[in-house]
C-alpha cells in the first residue's frame, strides 16, 4: 500500500520535543519511521506490536527469514526483552552501551516471532543518538529497528539516501543530518559461553576482547559444509550498490584501465592516495584510518551510484582486525547477484 511520507528536520544535539512527540505517536500507532542512529538510518516500528513489525518486512522486502535489531534505551529495558543477562553482557553494555555493539541473547516470550525470525534468539542494542534515545523514551516501546532501505541494498547514511529507497512505502522520515559511524554496529552472539562475532561491525573485536579479557570467537565468511546461516545478514550479496563491485588488493589501476577501455564508466574507490582522475573515472579518495573510512564509505558508494558508473573498482584496505567491517562489507558488496 502506498504511503505519504513526511520527512521532518530534526536537530541531532537537541531533538525538538514535539517532532519526537509526533514521531512517537506514529510509532505507537503501529506506523513505520525512519531515525538516525550513530551507524545508520534505521526503520523503526513498535517491537511488541507484529502487526506493526510486518509492515517493516513489506516496505523493504525484507525475507522473513532475517532477524531484526531491537533497539533500547537502556540496560534495564534490554533485561526485560530477555530470559537471561550473563554478566559478560553487563561488563560490554558498561563500556559500549550507548553504542555500536548488538548482543545477542535468549528471548522472551513478549517479542513477537516475526522479529526474531522465529529464533529462540534477540538481537539487542542501545543506539548511541539523541535522537533514537528520545524517540525510545517518548515512544515507550522498544524498537525493532533494521537499516531503512530496501533489502540487500545500501545501508542508508543520510535522510536522503532513506528517501530514495523509501518514499511511499513508511510514515515518517527523522531527518538529523548524516550518520557519525557510517557502518552497522558489531553483532555479538552471548547465547554460549565464549562470544563469537556474526557480523562485523563499528566494535572491533580487539575492543571487545580488551573489556571481556577472554576468548571471542571471529566471524566466519564462509559458511562451510551448508553449516546454518547463524545471522542471515551473512548471506553474500548484501550491502550492495547498483553498480557492479570489484575488489582488488592492488592499487586497482589496471583493473580500472580494463573497464574504461571496454567503454565502461568506472567508479575508483582509493586509499590515501591521490585522486586520479581520467576520461570515464570517478575517483574517491577514502583516509587510511579505519574509522574515518568506515564513517565515509557508503556514501560514496551512493555518489558513485547517483553518477550512474556501470562498475565500481574498490581497493580492499589490509587485512587487520580493525579492517575487519569495511572489508566485510566491501566484499559483500561485490559478491555476485
Ligand atoms: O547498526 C545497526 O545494527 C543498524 C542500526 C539501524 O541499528 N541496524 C542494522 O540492522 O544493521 P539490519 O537488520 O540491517 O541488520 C541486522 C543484522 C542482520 O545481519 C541480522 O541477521 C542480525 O543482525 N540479527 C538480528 N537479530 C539476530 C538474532 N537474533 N540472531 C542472529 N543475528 C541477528
Ligand atoms: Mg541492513
């Protein structure tokens, strides 16, 4: 069903009280608004309500298969969406909470099965924005909260971006400006004695580590032997720009003279070097710092996607735990259709 969309300007320091009055009466109402949080835009909707979660699934064709985030305001009401609160996960909320770090954990029976994905399982975070907080406290629901744009695409940094890919299809857009973060938060299972990282993310698994003090198992990319998709965001092909991605460990430089002399238009995704500029090129230049490149790299996948470049060349950065997002991401962006 189409939907009008408003988009409401909102400040990201000082939320203005009656925009997150009205927004959180949309969410109340079983109604879909999209809201910054310090990674990406998310899609939020009243986490207890299905009905309301249903409608997260058919605007963003979602499959029902894939669990959603639910997102909290604080310690005491993540412990209350669970069934049980290892002290592991009060020591990572004590230094990560508000952050980009999702534990996940036992359910209770309150959070509807179409959030879950039918799992015995919640993911749970504490959004570090003043905006998501005020719209957790005003709405007085949990939300279930999975990045605003249409499945398998982009993740969303701009209200703008969220838009795009969902004008017509959810109630409300909170437009705070461009994320901080840029990329999604770490999801941490706690659901087994040693914690074991499913997706990569802004937390790195040296920060995790240097808290619990223990081991933490690292995420596996590949799925051998058909073993069951843990966290369905592992899937390949995710994360996705319209262009095609290619990923090289060079400079990148033949691979982009190839698809400029097939009479492609290449976008070239670079690292801390100069910009280098040609016929049927667009370059990015991204920093050499982990954080910095995560904060920018989806948008300009987005710029590249908005020039219209048939084939996007991104240099993969070295391998190292705090690479470990960004490479993930870049890889999955270029995994085949
Ligand atoms: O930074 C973020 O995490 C953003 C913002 C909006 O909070 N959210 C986000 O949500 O990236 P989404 O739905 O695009 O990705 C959620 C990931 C998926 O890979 C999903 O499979 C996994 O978290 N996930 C959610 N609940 C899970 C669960 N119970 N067990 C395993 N994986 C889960
Ligand atoms: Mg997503």
């Amino acid at each position: 069903m189409r939907r009008s969309t408003e988009c409401l300007t909102i400040d990201s320091i000082q939320p203005e009280p009656d925009r997150i009055a009205r927004a959180a009466d949309v969410i109340r109402g079983g109604g879909l608004v999209a809201f910054p949080t310090e990674t990406v835009y998310g899609l939020g909707a009243n986490a207890l309500d299905a009905t309301a979660v249903a409608r997260i699934f058919e605007a963003k064709g979602r499959p029902a298969s894939n669990p959603i985030i639910v997102h909290v305001a604080d310690v005491p009401a993540a412990k209350q969406l669970v069934s049980s609160w290892p002290n592991v996960a009060s020591v990572l909320a004590d230094k990560f909470w508000p952050g980009p770090l999702t534990f996940v954990l036992p359910r209770k029976s309150i959070i509807p099965d179409l959030v879950t994905a039918g799992g015995p399982t919640v993911g749970i975070r504490v959004p570090a924005n003043a905006i998501a907080l005020a719209l957790l406290r005003a709405a007085g629901v949990p939300l279930a909260a999975p990045s605003a744009n249409r499945s398998t695409c982009l993740s969303p940094t701009t209200a703008e971006h969220v838009r795009r890919s969902l004008d017509g299809r959810i109630d409300m857009i909170l437009d705070g400006g461009p994320t901080t973060g840029g990329l999604e938060s770490t999801v941490l299972d706690l659901c087994e004695p040693t914690p074991r990282i499913l997706r990569p993310g802004l937390i790195s698994i040296l920060q995790i580590v240097s808290v619990t003090g223990g081991t933490v198992i690292q995420h596996a990319r590949e799925n051998p032997s058909g073993e069951t998709i843990r966290s369905p965001g592992l899937m390949e092909r995710h994360y996705a720009p319209r262009a095609r991605v290619i990923c090289v460990e060079d400079g990148g430089d033949e691979e982009v003279l190839k698809h400029v002399a097939a009479g492609a238009r290449v976008g070239w995704i670079t690292l801390d070097g100069a910009i280098k500029t040609s016929d049927n090129v667009i370059c990015i230049n991204l920093p050499f710092e982990a954080a910095a490149y995560a904060a920018r790299l989806y948008s300009a996948l987005h710029q590249l996607d908005d020039a219209g470049v048939d084939v996007i060349v991104a240099e993969l950065p070295l391998e190292a735990p705090e690479w470990s997002a960004v490479r993930d991401r870049l890889m999955r962006a270029a995994a085949l259709r």
